[in-house]
C-alpha cells in the first residue's frame, strides 16, 4: 500500500489560517451595536435629566433670592423704614439676577444635551462602523473557508479513492495467492481495508466541515443583503 500518498484530515480541513471572523462574531458586533443604541438614548436622557435639575435649582435659588429680597421690602414698611425705595430696587435686582441665572442654567442644559448627543452618536457610529466591517471580514474569511473546505473535501476523496484502488490490488493479489504468501496478503488485505475505512471517516468529515462552512456563509451574507 502506498502510505505515502494518505495525508492525515486535520491537515486538510480546518486549515484557514487567519480566517477567524464568523457568525459569532457577528452576532456580538450586532449586540454591541445594540448597546451602543441603548447607551445613547440612556446619554441624552442622563444629561436632560441633570440639565432639567441645573435649572430647577437656578429658579429655587432665584425665588428664594426674590422671596427675601421682598421680606425686607415689607419689613421697611413695616418699621416706616427710608430705605423701601432701596429695598424694592434690591427686589428688581434679585428678579433680574435670578431671570439671568436661569437663562444661563437653560442655555448650560441645552449645550450638555447637544454634547451628549455628539458623544452619543459618535459611539453608535463608531459600533456601526465596526459591525460592517465585521459582517464584510465574515463574509471574506467564509468564503476563504468554503473555498478550503471544498479543496480539502476534493483531495480526501481522492484519497479515499487510491484507499479504494489500494484494496482491489489487494483482493486481486489475494486470489492468486499460494499457500506460502495468502496468511501475508490477507493481512495486507485487512491493512488495507482499515485504511480505506479511515478515509471515508475522513470524508464524511470534510463534507460535514464543507457543509457547516456553507451554512456559515450563508448566515453571514445574509446580514448584508
């Protein structure tokens, strides 16, 4: 038998060196992008969130500000005090602090929800950007994969099939066998057998990695269709 010509499977099929990217891959990139969506929408509402209580607190501060500026102008009166012109002044002022100090909180708020949406659509970008490319690295390195798997199905095949030829030599030396070589060539025979055996296992496997190869291309061209 010509062992020589049998190249062991795992050397056959499975051998796609850097061919990494498949549907798993794929599937946690869609899953980061998902979260990344997630993300932005929970960004933008922290920052109204925290926006919306910058100006409630400005106007808190404001009308308590007003509130006492106002209890001194009726305490003036009260005690027919000469500084009522000067207090109602300090009223004007505390109103007029007060409407500015909101604005300012209004204007911080509006800028804190723009940044975070910039900040928030980066991300999602950024995780979009990284699930195409990992759907198109799928789809190259699975097509690398059928392509192997193809080549390596066709060469245990025919490795299978010089097994094949190995045993009909096998069987025809064996008829013509005396009684001096027949123990010698049936056990040839039997050598022969197991490893035509073996080779079919071996084909049985490429076919199985060829079809899981195909299956997985499929599902990952799909994403991009």
């Amino acid at each position: 038998m010509n062992k020589s010509l049998l190249i062991p499977a795992g050397l056959l099929v499975g051998i796609c060196v850097g061919c990494n990217t498949g549907p798993e891959d794929v599937q946690k990139a869609e899953s980061d992008y998902q979260q990344a969506q997630r993300n932005a929408g929970q960004m933008v509402a922290d920052a109204r969130q925290d926006g919306a209580e910058g100006v409630h607190e400005a106007r808190k501060v404001a009308m308590e500000n007003v509130a006492e500026e106002r209890e001194d102008v009726q305490e003036a009166i009260n005690e027919h005090d000469t500084d009522v012109a000067e207090e109602r002044a300090d009223v004007k002022e505390a109103i007029r602090e007060g409407d500015t100090a909101i604005s300012e909180a209004e204007a911080a708020r509006k800028d804190e929800i723009a940044d975070a949406k910039i900040a928030a659509d980066k991300k999602v970008a950024g995780a979009k950007r990284e699930l195409e490319e990992t759907e198109r690295k799928a789809v190259e390195d699975g097509r690398k994969r059928v392509k192997q798997s193809e080549e390596a199905l066709s060469k245990q095949q025919q490795q299978l099939s010089d097994a094949s030829a190995e045993v009909a030599a096998a069987e025809s030396r064996l008829k013509d066998a005396n009684d001096e070589n027949r123990a010698r060539l049936q056990s040839e025979l039997e050598e022969c057998r197991k490893a035509e055996q073996k080779e079919q296992t071996d084909v049985n496997e490429a076919k199985a990695e060829l079809a899981k190869a195909q299956a997985d291309l499929r599902k990952v061209a799909s994403k991009t269709e």
